[in-house]
C-alpha cells in the first residue's frame, strides 16, 4: 500500500506536534509511534526526512553520554521550535 506525499505531509506535522507537546524532553522513536498509532520503520523513515530539512534532531546518546546501540531519541531543533511555538500565540 502507498501512502500519498499529501498524508505523509500530515503525519509529519503530527510527529512535529507531538515533538512539541513533549519539548524540552526528547522522545524515542517507538513512543512517537506509539502515540500516532502508525508503524516504527515509517515514522524512523519520516523523522529521518524532517532531520533532512533541519526540524528535528536525533539524540544517539543517553544521559550518560553512552552511545545508544539500536535507538534514538528525536527533539525539535531551536528553530522549528520557535516557528511552533509563534504558531501558537
């Protein structure tokens, strides 16, 4: 099944929002999933898009700074940030 560039487009602005809702705190790729109710390789493929067009950030360490194995945790970047925080003024 192909999902359209129009709803990709909106489930990343809920990935965006959700990112929001969350911030200062990071999230792990698995709870955005979780919470958008879609499949963790489609949301990993989306936030890697938004990482691209410099709106999220990935954490690959832990508070420890050890290296994470096989996760990720994802955060707005300051200037997505800012746009969403404008947005809801």
């Amino acid at each position: 099944m192909k999902i359209s560039p129009e709803k990709k487009e909106k489930i990343s602005e809920q990935i965006l929002a959700y990112l929001f809702s969350m911030s200062p705190q990071p999230a792990f790729t698995n709870n955005i999933a979780k919470e958008l109710a879609r499949d963790e390789e489609f949301i990993k493929k989306l936030l890697s898009s938004l990482k691209n067009k410099n709106l999220v950030k990935e954490i690959k360490k832990n508070s420890q700074g050890i290296n994470y194995l096989r996760r990720s945790r994802w955060t707005l970047t300051d200037k997505a940030y800012t746009a969403y925080k404008n947005l809801n003024k």
